[in-house]
C-alpha cells in the first residue's frame, strides 16, 4: 500500500482556520519554535504538493532510495548488504533534510558541529541568509529524530520567508507532527497598561487560571532595584513569571525596554510572552487567538476571541511513546522475535529471557541460569 500524506485536519485547525479568515493583523509575536520528528518521516517531503509536478518529477527533494531485498543471500553478505542500505538512507535523509532547512524554513544548515545537542548525538547550526546564527537541528537519539530549534531572531527571518500556514502544513501533513516540543508566544505593550504591577493584580484576580479550579501555579517577583533618595525604585530588572520553567505554560511579564537598554522617557514597551511546552501544532494556524484563548490574562490583551489549545497530557505523552518504540521493534525485529518465540513452543517468558540483558530482566521473568547458559552456549557453536 503507498504511503499517502494525510492533509485532513483536526476540527481545532478548522476552527482556527475559519477565524483566520477574518483578515486581521498579527499582534503575538512567535519568539522562539522547537519540534522533532522521526528522520523516515522525511520520505514524504517529496509528496508534499508542488504546482505543476507530481510527486516523482519535482525538482526541489530527492526521491527515497531503492531498497532491495536481501532474500538468498549469505550472512556476511546480509550484513554488507544492510551497512550498504544504512548509509544509504543516512544520505538521503541528510540531503533531504538540509533541502527542507533551505526550502522550507529559508535556511542554510553549517557541517556537523560533531558535538552533542539536549541529548543528541551530533548537531548543526541553522543560519539566515546573511550569515547569522537563528537555531540548532540535534540529530541521532535513541530512535533516529531531528530536533530544531529556532531562536526568537530565527522565528522573525522564518516568517518573513514564510507564513504560519504554510509551516503547519509541512510540520502537521508532511512530517506527522502533532505536537511543538516547545513554542513561545508574546504580545507587547507599548502604553504602559499592561506592565509587571497589571500581572500581579491579575494573578491575585485569578486571572492565570487555565481552568475552573486547580493549583495555582507559583508567581515570582524577579525584579532587581535598588531605591532613589526619595524612595522610588529604580530597576535594573523589571520582571515577574507566573509557572515554573518545567510547567506546560510559564509566563514572563517584563520591562522590554529595559532588557535591551533603550534610553528613551517617552517609550514604554512592555512584554507578556508565555512558553508553552508539548502544543498542539494547530496552534501555528492563528497564533492571536491561541494566546488569547490560554486564560483570562491573555484574553485581556488580545481583541480577538480566545481559541483553547492544549498541551500533550502525560497519559497521551507516554501512550505515544509505546506506541512508538511498538512499531518501530515490529519493524526492525518482529519477524525474529516470532522465529524465537517458535523456537522455545510459544513461551514467551523463556523467549524475552534469552533476548533481554540480565540487568534488564532482574528475576523478572523466570528463566533458569543453567537453562539459559546452555542455551547460550549451543546458539554460540
């Protein structure tokens, strides 16, 4: 069966959508953009839709490699063969995804840095077109993910290059993505209304609520100042957050003219931005009403009607993340484990004891020591 995109979306992108219709300017910033994806999933970017051309005669993104079958051979030949195919597909996966990096986002992608990146195993540096830093791409990890990440300068060129739209459809049709490993929104003030003292009355009003009831989450005072002879102070940071830098959403309230050394008395600039982890990538596809539709302090600021998006929760998180390692184990070694499982009449106790390190296992499973050396030693002749 030939692997198709999906470009149904969710009744969330409908709805977003339709209130996107409504012509109307962008007032959140998008300020800094991460997310991952399984490197396979970059066969499909050849299919994504090109005017004009089908999906084998486009000229942008290479077609994936022919695979053949390594049925008959010997096994020294088999293991030739699937170093052979390896590397084949790490080259097309690297080509493919340095033409997505140029295509797609406008960027140009440095040589491997061959260092570590949030727990990758090698990374490279994305850099706009005139040569400045805008993010990172971590690659390898346990099961073969690119992991970008794009800096709030990186966001500002990527959206001049391209639009919300446009992104979420490679992100959500393309490449499978349902989630944004992480997506910073923010809105600035430039009256003085919404400052540091209008977040503190909001929080005491309930106002970073997410919903009826719950915790609320932890609001702290970041401000440095020291005090004027007539007692009025004078801040070398003005800041407050609502959340925690591990929570879902964390907010930061601050003094925007002060970070970065403006010296004017006639300008306020004030900035409400709110990090928001594991969110739905629908949210691409209106970002205004997806930072008003957080919570009532967001809603205050924004004159467009809120649309709730959500987090992952942890239950959908860790489903996925079976779900994941499922295919990929019935993939890569399904038939073997079914061969094994035969081997010793369906027990699939004494199968997952041969297979599984003993520091895995523990007393786990109830594989005798003398039983399994035995064993080990005859697949060892």
């Amino acid at each position: 069966m030939k692997n198709v995109i999906n470009n149904a979306l969710s009744p969330l992108a409908d709805e977003l959508i339709s209130k996107r219709l409504i012509a109307k300017k962008d007032n959140v910033i998008v300020d800094h953009l991460a997310f991952s994806f399984p490197l396979s999933q970059l066969r499909h970017c050849h299919k994504a839709g090109f005017a004009g051309y089908s999906p084998k005669n486009q000229p942008y993104f290479p077609l994936p490699p022919k695979v053949e079958n390594s049925e008959g051979k010997s096994l020294e030949e088999i293991e030739r063969h699937a170093l052979f195919v390896k590397k084949q597909l790490s080259d097309f996966y690297f080509r493919t995804l340095k033409i997505f990096v140029d295509h797609v986002l406008g960027f140009t992608l440095s040589a491997p840095r061959d260092k570590g990146f949030h727990g990758y195993s090698n990374s490279l540096t994305m850099k706009s077109q005139t040569g400045v830093d805008v993010g990172f791409i971590g690659l390898g990890g346990q099961r073969d993910t690119a992991y970008i990440q794009i800096s709030g300068l990186g966001c500002k060129n990527l959206f001049g290059y391209t639009d919300k739209f446009k992104l979420h459809h490679w992100l959500n049709s393309v490449l499978s993505i349902s989630f944004l490993s992480r997506v910073d929104l923010a809105s600035d003030d430039y009256d003085g209304i919404f400052d540091c003292d209008y977040a503190d009355k909001a929080y005491r009003d309930g106002a970073f609520r997410t919903g009826k009831g719950g915790i609320m989450s932890v609001f702290k005072n970041a401000s440095e100042y020291t005090y004027t002879k007539d007692f009025q102070k004078n801040f070398d940071v003005e800041m407050v957050t609502v959340g925690k830098r591990t929570s879902p959403i964390y907010w930061r309230i601050y003094n925007k003219k002060l970070e970065q050394k403006i010296v004017n008395e006639d300008l306020n600039w004030y900035r409400s931005e709110v990090e928001l982890k594991k969110w739905s990538v629908d949210c691409l596809l209106d970002v205004d009403a997806t930072f008003a539709g957080i919570n009532v302090f967001s809603q205050s600021m924004e004159n467009t009607q809120g649309i709730r998006t959500k987090s992952m929760s942890p239950t959908k998180e860790a489903c996925l993340e079976l779900a994941s390692r499922v295919r990929w184990f019935r993939h890569a070694a399904g038939r073997a484990l079914g061969d094994v499982i035969e081997l010793v009449g369906g027990d699939i106790s004494k199968a997952f004891g041969l297979l599984l390190p003993d520091e895995v296992l523990g007393d786990k499973l109830g594989i005798p020591p003398t039983y399994k050396k035995l064993i080990n030693h005859a697949l060892e002749c």
